[in-house]
C-alpha cells in the first residue's frame, strides 16, 4: 500500500472513531431507549399498583355507585378491592347501618398477607401509631428484551415499541379476576414474554431520554 493510502486509511479510521465517540444519550436510537426503558421499569421494588391507605373507607354512595358503573374498574375502586380480598390480600367489615350516603358503610383491612406484600410510599413510615399504612402492591419487574421500532420524534417525544420479560410476579398478580380489575397490571402480565409489542411514550430531556410519566 502506498504511503498515501496508508495516510489516508488512518484519517478515515481516525474519523469514524471520532463520530462513534460523538454519539449522545439525546440520540434517537436502540440502545438509547433500551437504556431509557429499562432505567424506569427495573428500580426498585418493581411495578406497582396505585398507592392506597389503608384502612380503606367507602362510603354507601362509593358502593352504590359502582353498581351504578357494572363495577367498571375504571371508574370505581370496588372491582379491585374485591379481587385483593379475594387473593387474601385484605378483608372488608360492612357497618349494620350507615346513617347517610356519607356514612362509612364498608372498611378494607389488610390482612397478614397483605402487609407482608404492601410496599410502603415514598415518605410514608409504614404502620403508625393510627395503625393506618400507604402504599402499593408490586408485581414484579419489567426487563426489555428488545426495541422493535420508535416513531420518528416530534415536539421532543417518540413512541417506543417493545417486546420485554418478567420476573418475580406474585401469585395474587396471576389470577385471572386480579388481572380484570387491574387492566394494566393484566396487559403486562399476559404481554410478557410472548413476543407481543408493548409501546410507551418517550420524551427528550436535559439528560436523554425517559419514559413520559
């Protein structure tokens, strides 16, 4: 090789060096939003429900609404009260006679089972003095095993589609009815692993980018 041709062969190596160190957490690209996805889903205690505090009270009028509703769970919180109950993560007491609409007619207590599995919000001391606690229960963690795709970005957000696997999910989290008054909690369940494409918003930031919340 001539010895301009060796010159030129070290820029052009020189170069490509240069542009992969350039590369940005910014970037639009696979391994970005792996890094991205993974960072929200895996911390911590894993995915969890909505936070609650326990005692739970529902007023006569919360529990006739939800019959109003065909226990939409949606719309009311009963479905899925009930569905803890029924995995033994709470027990309810009915009072005899609420003295209004207002009136606390039903209380979810978490059962032995239930505390062992609740996990404590952020700033919350567990049990108190009250004997009251706030938190949510965790189904497991969320591992992306590959992004399939992502639309182009606009106005600093993209959409991500990927496939993922999970581990350490609960036996509560299996059960079909469960899985029916947590639609969410049962789109990841039956999602995992199989192959099927999930997708969430994501969002460009001072850092790179993060899932939308």
């Amino acid at each position: 090789m001539r010895q301009g041709q060796t010159a030129f062969t070290l820029l052009a190596i020189a170069a490509l060096s240069t542009f992969a160190g350039c590369s940005s957490k910014k970037d639009l690209n696979e391994g970005n939003l792996t890094d991205a996805l993974n960072a929200y889903y895996a911390p911590g205690p894993g995915i969890c429900l909505h936070s609650w505090q326990f005692p739970y009270p529902l007023s006569r009028a919360d529990i006739r609404n939800s019959e109003d509703v065909h226990n939409d769970p949606v719309l009311t919180p009963v479905p899925g009260l009930e569905a803890l109950k029924s995995a033994g993560l709470l027990v309810s007491h009915d009072a005899p006679n609420p003295a209004s609409d207002g009136a606390v007619a039903r209380t979810y207590i978490l059962t032995d089972a239930g505390s062992a599995a609740l996990t404590d919000a952020v700033g919350s001391s567990g049990a108190v003095a009250s004997g009251s606690r706030t938190g949510g229960f965790c189904y497991g963690h969320v591992h992306i095993t590959r992004v399939v795709k992502w639309d182009a970005a606009s106005m600093g957000e993209s959409t991500a589609y990927f496939n993922y696997e999970m581990d350490g999910l609960p036996e509560w989290a299996k059960r079909p009815d469960i899985q029916r008054a947590f639609p969410t909690l049962g789109r990841l369940v039956r999602g995992a692993g199989t192959g099927k494409t999930s997708s969430v918003v994501m969002r460009l930031t001072t850092a790179g980018w993060e899932v939308k919340h």
